[in-house]
C-alpha cells in the first residue's frame, strides 16, 4: 500500500512538473492586446489621444518584458502574462475611445477658429477700406492688403484640411489667418486713432 503511494505521488508530481512545464503563453489575450493598440494607432490617437497611446504602449511593453522573461524559465507562468494582456488590451480600447473624442474636439475647435478668422479678416478689411490715406501710406496700405489676400488663402488652406479631417492642420492654419488679420486690424484702428478718424 505504502508502495502504491508513493508510485502515484511520484506520478502526481511529474504530471504537475509536465503540465507547468508545458504551460503555453495566453496567445488569445495576447493576440486582443496586439489587436487594441493597432486599433488606437488606426483611430488617430498619435495625434489626438497622445496621452492614452502612451500607456496602452507601456502596458504593451510591460507584456513583452513578462513574456520575455518566462520564455527563460524551466517552469514558466503565464499568470501574470495574461493579467498584463488584458490590461494592455484595456490601454489599448482607452486610446481608441479618447481618439475619437480627441479627433471630435479637434474638428469643432477647427470649425470655430476658422469662423473666428472668417470674422477677423472680414473686420479687418471694412476697416483698412475706411483706412486714412495720404502721404506715404499707399505702401503700408498695399501691404496690409497683402496680408490679408494671404490671410484669406490661409483660411482657404484651412478648409481644405478641415474637409479632408485634418483637424489640427486646420486649426493651426486658422489661428495663423486670425492672428494676420488681427495684426491688420489693430494697426489700422492704430492709425485710425492717430488720425483722429
């Protein structure tokens, strides 16, 4: 009896040592890690979800370090491999959720500058149409057309971007137009004022 025991102990411990031994990585939870960061990448959060992008690619690091570090072992576990795999998979859902929302805020806020320099340029010219002319302003005066012919193909740019979703192209492009127009704005009421107009 006594013989018996030890014969199916030592079979209970070598088929705990062949099952451990055996123990594969959780290629499904892996595989859905791998799946939700390609999925951040491809809904824009580079751009607009930096912040998420970077921990769903720390947590997919902090995965291949684990399962680095069990392929090693005689006996690998792969616990902590599928913890981390579901973590990143989370990271990775995060990203492409605030992408969208980040791609979403950028659009109105690109829908906005852009009408804001629609406005500012619009201002801007009524005002340098009313501009004082006399001795030795005709070139300031053309100048500031100028910047204005070139803020409104700005804002032009910007629309073009905005209608192929390049939201903070757009954007940057319309704050560019406003802040020429608003220099023209300003300078005009400057001399406006000198003027006593």
């Amino acid at each position: 009896m006594r013989k018996n025991l030890w014969m199916v102990l030592g079979l209970a411990v070598a088929a705990t040592f062949m099952l451990t031994a055996c123990a594969a990585p959780p290629k499904v939870e892996i595989d859905a890690a791998k799946a939700a960061l390609d999925s951040a990448a491809t809904a824009g959060a580079t751009e607009y979800a930096p912040d998420a992008l970077k921990a769903a690619e720390d947590a997919q690091a902090a995965l291949d370090a684990e399962l680095k570090a069990q392929e090693g072992k005689w006996f690998p576990s792969y616990t902590k491999a599928t913890e981390l795999a579901t973590a990143a998979k989370s990271a990775g859902e995060k990203a492409v959720a605030d992408a969208a929302a980040g791609k979403e805020k950028a659009k109105a806020d690109a829908t906005t500058a852009i009408e804001e320099a629609k406005g500012l340029l619009a201002e801007a010219q009524a005002l340098l149409d009313k501009a004082p002319k006399g001795k030795g302003t005709a070139a300031d005066i053309e100048a500031m057309k100028t910047d204005l012919t070139n803020a409104g193909a700005t804002i032009a740019e910007a629309e073009t971007s905005l209608g192929g979703a390049r939201f903070l192209d757009a954007k940057a492009k319309a704050e560019a137009a406003k802040t020429a127009a608003m220099t023209v704005k300003t300078a005009v009421e400057t001399a406006m004022a000198a003027k006593g107009k």
